[in-house]
C-alpha cells in the first residue's frame, strides 16, 4: 500500500494498514495509526502523529516548521486525532518552543482546500473549516464550530463550543460559544445565537430558551457587563450550557465580539 515513489524517513512507524501515494514524503519520527491515507505529493512533516482514519489529499501538508521567525528548528510536533479529512493544499503547522511546543486537533474534522492551522493552535473535534479559512498562531477552536470560507482569525483568539463564522469575516476576539458571528470586512459582530446548530446537534428548547435570555441579558439589557452576569446568574439556575456561556467570557483573555 506504499508506492515506490513515497519518500519515507526511517525513523517513521506507520501501520501495516497505512496508504501512501505516489511522490508522497514522510519525515522523521511521525507515526501514523491504522487505516489512514497520504495522498500523492502530500508532505507529512518530522514530529507528527495521525491517529486512525485521517484522509490527507494530495498536496497538502501536516506538520511542516511553524512560520515563525523565532523558531529555528526545535523539537515541536504536531498531533491529529482521528478520521480527520484534510483537503487539497490544507496546511497545518507544528508547534513552536516558545509557545505550546505542539499544535493539536481532534478528531473528525474538515479541513477544506487551502484552510490553514497555524503553530500551537488547538483545533477541538467535529470543526469545519471551509476553503482558505485561516487561524493565525496560538488559537483555540473548541469543539462543532463551523468557520466558513475566507476567515482569518487573529492570534491567541478563541472561538467558543458550537459558534458560527460566517464567510470572510474579520476575528479579532473571542467568539463565543453557541453564537454566529459575521462581518463586511470589519471586526467581526455577533449577530444572535445558532439555533439551527444546537437544534440540529440535540440541544433542549429549555436549554435554547435559557440561552436566549442569557444572550438578551448580555447584549439587549443596556447593563454593565458584570450586573448583566449577576443578572443571568440569578434569573437562570440548573443550565449548563449556561453556566459554560459565563464561564467563557470570565476567561477571556483578549475581549469578546459583542452582539
């Protein structure tokens, strides 16, 4: 299941199940779990782990050195999980020293054509990143999030559990969980909750009503950011989606987009 054109380093451990096509190169110490594929012209770079199932097209590239500049070829690695899906000339960087020392993503998601996962991000599971969606070093993408075309998401940003990027808008904040945001080429602006998402994905309408107010109380109230807090907590009790919501925007580190 190697093609005779593959360029595999020695020091790699692949499953006996493992696929790799033509022209494909492997580097030095990557492991690659049961049932995955390397496509033709595909690069996996040194120091990364695939898990089982990952489908990696032609010309893409995991796990090449971090574009940064203080990086200066430092042991740092690159990990996958597993049936991960990653497009035609999709990259995704390894960690840098300075930062995690690793980039991280979970399993079974979709990384379409020309999508980028820039050094020490932590991408979640169940996450589609549509074509030339970009994240810049050190975000976190937590789990179900959808990131349409054409995104750039600053470093150090975080987007929330469940949230929504629509095509080409600007993140320079948090986004937080449960909501979509957009914007026309400006810093990106929630515009309500994904109703269709957590609908689609179970969640209870009581727990969508109390979402709701949450979201009213935050962006509708005209309160100061912690009466609007004390508020929800007060008036919403026994919500755990809720109580994740609060404690999201406590541990903002860089602010979030407001609504």
């Amino acid at each position: 299941m190697i093609h005779p054109t593959a360029l595999i380093d020695p020091t790699a451990t692949l499953a006996s199940s493992v696929e790799v096509g033509p022209y494909a190169i492997i580097g030095k110490h990557v492991t690659i779990g049961a049932g995955t594929t390397i496509g033709a012209h595909a690069v996996i770079g040194d120091w990364t782990e695939l898990g089982e199932d990952n489908k990696i097209f032609p010309q893409s590239s995991v796990g090449a050195p971090p574009q940064d500049l203080k990086y200066h070829g430092e042991e740092c690695w690159t990990r996958l999980g597993n049936g991960n899906m990653v497009r035609e000339f999709a990259t995704i960087h390894r960690g840098t020293a300075s930062g995690h020392g690793e980039t991280i993503v979970g399993s079974n998601n979709l990384f379409m054509a020309y999508s980028h996962v820039a050094h020490d991000c932590v991408v979640g599971s169940n996450i589609v990143m549509a074509n030339v969606a970009t994240l810049a070093g050190h975000v976190t993408i937590e789990d179900n999030v959808i990131i349409g075309g054409l995104v750039a998401v600053h470093q150090f940003s975080r987007i929330g559990a469940h949230a929504m990027v629509g095509g080409g808008t600007m993140v320079a904040m948090d986004i937080l969980p449960y909501t979509i945001a957009t914007s026309d080429r400006r810093e990106a602006r929630l515009r309500g909750l994904n109703l269709i998402g957590l609908k689609r994905r179970g969640f209870s309408e009581e727990s969508i009503t109390n979402l709701k107010s949450a979201y009213k109380t935050l962006f509708m109230a005209k309160l100061k950011l912690p009466d609007a807090i004390a508020r929800i907590r007060k008036n919403i009790t026994n919500c755990p989606e809720v109580d994740y919501l609060l404690a999201f925007i406590n541990s903002t580190q860089r602010g979030f987009c407001k609504g």
